[in-house]
C-alpha cells in the first residue's frame, strides 16, 4: 500500500548507508522516526478500516447460515405438517440463500486475508519503530563521538600550523640574533681601529705627566742629598 513505501524503502535499505547520505544525521534520524510515526497511523487507520470489513463479511455470512438453517427447519416443519408445497417453497428459498451463501464466503476470505496481513504489516512496522526508538540513542551517542572526534582532529590541525608559526618565529629569531652579533662585531672592530690609531698616539701623551714627576723626585733626593 502507498503509505507503507517508505517504510518499506527504509527497512530494505541499510539504515547506516542512508545516514551517511544525510547532511545531518542526527535530524535524518528523528525525520525518519515522525514519518514512520505518520505512516504507522495511516496502517493503523487503515488496518482498522479492513478488520471492520471483515467483520462486516462474517456478519453477513453468518446471517446467511442462520437463514439457511431456518429454511431447512421450516421445510421439515411442512413436511411433517402434510404440506408438500410449502416444503417445496422453503427449499427453493434455501436454495437461493445457499448460492448467496457462496459468494459471501468468497467474499469473507478475501476480507479475511486482507485483515490479517493488515495486522501482520501495522504489527511489524509498531515493532520496528519501537526498535529504531531504542536505537536512535545508540546511534546519536555514536554521531556526538564522531563531532567530538572531527574537532579534535581539526584542533590537530591547527596545533600543526601553529607549530609552523612558532618554528617560523623561531628561524626569525635565529635570524635577528644573527644580525645583532654580526652589528657587535662590526662596532667592536671599528672600535679596535680607533684605539689604534688616535688612542695610541693619545697613550704618548698620557705617559708625559709621569716623566715629569720622576724628574723631580730626582732634583728633590739630590737637595736632601739623598743620590
């Protein structure tokens, strides 16, 4: 029946492969289980509609019987009574109710199998929508451990890329130490060419207040006569 395709595409179908297909499974879920819902109260409707049918059918067959058994008992009350023709007239009526009495069974056994594979279907799809339910907590518990998981990936990610950044900042470092040492280097031997040069020659000059004074703690010893 129409309202039991997609039931039946679902059952048919891996569960997990439609899942995958979905943007948002978690939604895919719940989605799937309010239109099983749906669908399980149209079966249910449905269902319904056939089994009071079937009732409708025996009712009818089973009135049929009575009357039936009537005429026969009535036949057999003239028949005892003397009365041929009435007899006759019971059992013609019988015989029209017998040939009614056939296409009501027929019609009984259809409505009759139609009801049970009614029950059967609304019966399997209560069952697995009950299923699916206690399932769906198993499935979304697995889906919130699958996000978990991508963010931590993600969050590898971008560990890896900051640990480029920092190795980057690193080898600019390295760099600016470089450039520090040699500019060091640089004023510390322009330094050493200046000493050379003036302070060398500054040094002569420096070391003539000394000579001077040795020359008079000369003269002074010699007055004191002290040579």
């Amino acid at each position: 029946m129409s309202v039991l395709t997609r039931f039946k595409d679902i059952m048919a179908a891996n569960i997990n492969a439609i899942l995958d297909k979905a943007e948002d499974p978690e939604k895919m879920i719940d989605q799937t289980l309010r239109n099983l819902t749906s669908d399980l109260a149209k079966v249910k409707q449905e269902t319904a509609a056939v089994m009071a049918d079937e009732t409708r059918c025996k009712r009818e067959l089973d009135e049929c019987n009575q009357q039936i058994a009537k005429m026969q008992a009535y036949a057999e009350k003239a028949l005892l009574a003397g009365n041929e023709g009435d007899a006759m007239k019971f059992l013609q009526e019988k015989n029209a109710l017998t040939a009614k009495q056939t296409s009501l069974q027929q019609t009984y056994d259809v409505a009759a199998a139609n009801a049970l594979k009614m029950r059967q279907m609304h019966d399997k799809l209560a069952n697995d929508i009950n299923e699916l339910n206690a399932r769906r907590d198993a499935i979304k518990a697995k889906i919130k451990v699958a996000k978990t998981q991508e963010r931590i990936n993600s969050l590898n990610s971008s560990l890896s890329d900051s640990a480029n950044s920092i190795s980057a900042f690193e080898r600019m470092e390295a760099k600016a130490n470089n450039m520090l040492d040699r500019a060091n280097a640089m004023s510390e031997l322009n330094n050493s060419v200046e000493e050379s040069g003036v302070d060398s020659l500054a040094a002569k000059y420096d070391a003539a207040p000394d000579a001077a004074v040795k020359e008079q703690l000369e003269a002074l010893k010699a007055q004191m006569g002290l040579q």
